[in-house]
C-alpha cells in the first residue's frame, strides 16, 4: 500500500511539472502567445485571443503592432486599434497609426477626422488649399472639405492673405496700386458691397481697390500721406 501511495504522489509531481511546462508551449486561443507568458507576463486573457476586443488578436499587438493588447484604443484617438488597421470608409481604405493619434499631423486625432469632419486622416490638407484641416476646423472655422468654404470663387488661403494685385494702368483715374486686404473665407461678401460677385468683386475688377492708406474700398484716390 505504501508503494502504491508513493507512486501515486509521485505521478501526481509529474503531472503537475507536466502540466506547468506545458503552458510554455501551448496556446490555448490560438493568439500565438503562450498560454504560460499570458498569464504570468502580459496579464492577458489566456482563453481569449483578443482581450481588448479590438479585432487583433492580442499576439498581433503585442508581436507585430506593438500596441496595447489590453487597451482596445492604444493612442486614444477616438479609434480602436482594428479600425485604424483595417479601417474602410466607403470603399476607402485609411490604415492610420494606431500608436499615433494623429497620423498626418494636422491637429486632428484621427478619430475626428473620420467620425465628425469626414476628412482623410492620413492627408493633412484634404481639400488641397494649403490650410491643414486643423487650421481650417480650430482657427478659421472654414470647410477643410472644400476648398472655397464660402463659394465666391476664391480659395480660402487665398483671401485669409491680403497681397498687392498690381497698378491698375490708369494713372490719376482710380486706384494707381491695387491692393487685396484679405476677406472672411466663411463669407461670400466680407466688405458688403451687396452684389453678385461678392468678395470676387475686389479682386477681378481692376478699377477697384482697398486703399491702404485709408482702409476703404474706393474707385479713386484718397489722400494719403507716406
């Protein structure tokens, strides 16, 4: 009896070392970690093969990703870690940065830019007009989907930036010096000048200026003093 009770504690050792080298090696939920390094390592789920529920499994963050397995938004962008990797939006697919929570560097997280601006988050100007979407959305309040927010035929960078236009060719009768001060991209007419062409109409007509000596809108000189 005494033999028996030996070899049955004795098997019972072997089982339990059997047992424990085994989680070494095995992977219960097949998410190419070992059971073993789940638990005692990464502190993961060792009978889920994605923790987080992010739609990778927790060996592709940990192995290929290097995002958090336990943390379904890895840099908080608004964006799970799946949906930044295998992220569709129509028929478009962005594959973003999902350690980066800003991908194109524009001063939107990616999570703004595909849920609430509809813009691209892996191109910093999504209209082409030379404003990043973040400057468009933060500081000029303009359409970074449009590339003339206010549809008066000037793109937007073009009237947030006043510039000399050149001489009329009229000496003595109008404006000698044509001078664009710059207009409110987000109105059609900043300077209310209450027809059809709105802003455009200081820009397109070469017998009008803004004076910028008097800071109007004339059809001839003012005095000024240099």
């Amino acid at each position: 009896m005494k033999k028996n009770s030996w070899m049955l504690n004795e098997l019972k050792i072997i089982a339990k070392v059997l047992l424990i080298l085994s989680l070494l090696f095995i992977d219960f939920d097949g998410d190419q970690l070992s059971t073993y390094s789940e638990i005692f390592s990464h502190s993961t789920n060792a009978f889920n093969s994605d923790s987080d529920n992010d739609q990778l499994t927790d060996g592709e963050e940990l192995l290929s990703y290097y995002t958090n397995p336990k943390m379904s938004d890895t840099d908080s962008d608004g964006l799970s870690d799946g949906e930044e990797l295998l992220l569709y939006i129509g028929s478009n697919k962005y594959q973003t940065n999902p350690l980066v929570n800003d991908s194109d560097y524009d001063g939107l997280l990616d999570g703004e830019e595909v849920n609430k601006y509809l813009t691209d988050p892996n191109l910093n100007d999504t209209d082409g007009d030379t404003l990043l979407d973040g400057e468009e959305v933060n500081t000029h309040r303009t359409d970074p989907n449009l590339i003339d927010t206010d549809g008066d035929s000037l793109e937007d960078n073009y009237e947030l930036t006043p510039r000399y236009l050149g001489s009329t060719g009229a000496y003595g009768t109008y404006c000698e010096k044509r001078f664009y001060p710059g207009s409110d991209p987000t109105k059609f007419d900043t300077y209310n000048i209450g027809n059809e062409w709105g802003d455009t109409y200081i820009h397109k007509y070469t017998y009008i200026c803004i004076d910028p000596y008097c800071g109007t809108l004339v059809t001839k000189f003012c005095d000024f003093h240099l």
